[in-house]
C-alpha cells in the first residue's frame, strides 16, 4: 500500500500482506470426551492471542527472541509473575539464547538443544496442543516456550507424572480421574514389563507357572522354529512398522491398515508356525497399554525401552528384570527438566504436594499452584 501525506513530496509504501495459514481446529494428539477442544495454530500471533484471553491477567509476561543464524524463528516465552520461579524463567530465557544452529522449525528443536540431559529418551518437556493445558499449566507457575510455524506449545518443568496426566482428569469426578490416572501408571509398567516378563518366565522360570498354562504355551510352541526371545522381537518389531505404517499413509486407511495388519499378520504367522498364539496375545496387550499414555513422547521413549528390557530377560531371566527396574527408576532420579529433578513431588518428598500425582483430590481441597514448585 501506498500513499501520499500532506506538504510531502515522496510516496510512502507499507507492506501490508498476510500470510494466510490453517484457521483455529481440534487438536489431533489430545483427543478428549469432555473439555475444550481448542488448538493451537501454525501462526505464533494467533497462539498468544489464545492464551492472553485464557488468561485475562496483567501479571501474564512475554520474552520474545529471534533463533536462529539465518532463518530468524520468532520465540515467545510466557510466564505469570508472581507464580513462576524467577530462576526458572532466566534459565530458559538463557538456554534458548545459546542455541547456535541455522533455523528452528519446530518446538522439537528447542527441546532437544536445550534439555538437561540430552542422552536420555525421556521427554522433559511437555509438548501440548491444547489451550486449556497451556493456560493450566502457566497457573501453576510453569513457563511456556511458543514457536512460529508449529501449533505444538512446551510447558516446562515437566515432572514424570504430568505425561501420565491429561487435561481431561479436571473435567471428571475426581474419583473417576484418579482411577484413570493409577490405570495409566499401571499400563506404564505394563508395556515395559510384559513381553520381558513372558520372555524370562518361559525361558528360565517356568516353574512360575500353572502346570495347564505352561502344557498349553508348550503345545502351541512345538513347532515354533525360534527361540522366545527372538520371537517376541519379531512381533515386536512388527507392531512397529505397522504403527509407522498407519503414520505415514493416508488417514483415512490408516487406522484400518494397523488394525487389521496386525491381526491378519498375527493370525498368518500363528498358522504357519512362525510364531505361537501366547506371543501374539501378549504383544496385541502390550500395543493397546502403549495407547493409553496421553503423552506420545513419553510412550515411544517407553516402547523403545521396551527392547532393552526384553535383552535384559532373554539374557539373565527375571534378574535381568528386576536389575532393568532398579537402574530404570536411577536413571528417573537423576535427570532434571530445567533444574527440578524428573520424580518430584516423589524425590525430594513433598506430602502436601502429592495432592495432584497418581490421585486427584478434590479441587476444593487441592489449592496448589504447582507440584514442584514449592520454594517460590
């Protein structure tokens, strides 16, 4: 646009052009029965916008920074002052500083150039698409690090239990979340542990089981050319491919592709002797536990664990299984997200602050602005 001021004898242009992008839509990766169903976009202006009038508050702050050495990725950090620690904002606020790489393209950048522990497959920040989670989350004193050019917000510190949580745990009877949230921590331990646990018991501890149990998983075995452990990874790596599969051909097959490849694959390779019934049972079990984490950060890091546990039992029987566990929850205690050690409110032990973890009190009764922030 341009135009012509009064006493001036030069045009003025403005540029004035938009970039249309995609509109306010449900978010894909946090589905829910009951709640808010608005997401994020691609376009960063748009995202603040959302959260300002989530949040209707002065004390709402915003960090903007450029990243990148050519492509400048516009940054925003959001906090509430007074509620968010001081030291986490300015530690994040200088991590992202720091980043020295040619462009960011989305969130994912961020997480894994600025994480503590850069080895580890577990995710330390919480990746959401929702707004009402993103607000939740700034109330109780976390900070938010937005992206121009993805709808995908990182919350953080994010704690072990918030990736076993989801939005909609505040939107049910409390006595309904809870029993949700202590099924979510059980299938934790379920997709971890199951197809090892078949794996040592069948190799080396068979004497665990029922003497029927253990004729008829011997039966179906006879003509099975493989040994245990190199069954279970087949079928294993399998499931993989069928999920990768339904990931990456067009949706509207997709979903039907996974199921039924899964079950025509499993029933074809039962017959033919490739593999028994009981493998197929327990890696069937195993993917649907896997589905039941909100976070899916959080189950590919436990579905990739899941093989390591299975060399563990295949190699050392239900030793190897209880020694994967113990260096497990080691490695759970030692990483930090942003400074705030990954099992709090658990280690260090905070008792007014487990209110909000695997059971959900009351709202009335839970009056906490964080659970790890508890020095602020």
């Amino acid at each position: 646009m341009c135009f012509l001021a009064e006493g001036e004898n030069k045009f003025y242009s403005v540029f004035t052009s938009r970039i249309e992008r995609r509109g306010i839509e449900e978010p894909t990766t946090q589905s829910v029965v009951r709640g808010p169903r608005e997401g994020f976009s691609e376009d960063i202006a748009k995202n603040i916008l959302i959260i300002k009038k989530r949040i209707n508050n002065n004390s709402l702050r915003m960090i903007n920074l450029n990243v990148g050495r050519v492509c400048k990725t516009k940054v925003a950090i959001m906090y509430i002052e007074g509620i968010a620690k001081k030291d986490i904002v300015n530690e994040v606020k200088k991590r992202i500083e720091k980043i020295k790489v040619d462009a960011v393209h989305d969130s994912s950048y961020i997480e894994e150039l600025t994480k503590d522990d850069p080895y580890s497959v577990f995710p330390t920040y919480l990746s959401l698409e929702k707004s009402d989670s993103v607000s939740a989350a700034l109330l109780q004193g976390k900070v938010a690090i937005l992206v121009d050019g993805t709808p995908f917000v990182l919350t953080v510190p994010a704690v072990f239990f918030d990736f076993l949580q989801s939005s909609e745990d505040y939107y049910h009877h409390y006595i309904v979340a809870s029993m949700m949230r202590i099924i979510r921590f059980i299938t934790f331990y379920f997709v971890l542990l199951v197809p090892s646990a078949y794996v040592a018991i069948t190799t080396y501890h068979q004497e665990i089981l029922p003497t029927a149990l253990l004729i008829n998983i011997a039966a179906q075995r006879e003509d099975v050319p493989f040994p245990v452990l190199f069954e279970t990874f087949l079928m294993e790596f399998t499931f993989e491919i069928l999920c990768e599969a339904g990931i990456r051909i067009p949706r509207a097959i997709g979903a039907a592709i996974s199921v039924v490849g899964g079950v025509v694959i499993g029933q074809v390779a039962v017959e033919a002797g490739i593999m028994s019934a009981a493998v197929v049972i327990v890696v069937s079990f195993t993917a649907i536990s896997s589905f039941s984490i909100p976070n899916y950060e959080m189950s590919s890091a436990l579905r990739a664990v899941r093989f390591v546990f299975m060399i563990l039992a295949g190699a050392l029987g239900l030793y190897g299984l209880f020694m994967g566990i113990i260096i497990l929850w080691l490695h759970l205690c030692k990483i930090k997200s942003v400074t705030v050690p990954y099992v709090t409110p658990l280690t260090p032990f905070i008792p007014r602050e487990n209110k909000d973890t695997l059971i959900r009190f009351p709202l009335m009764e839970n009056k906490k602005q964080d659970s790890w922030n508890w020095k602020a």
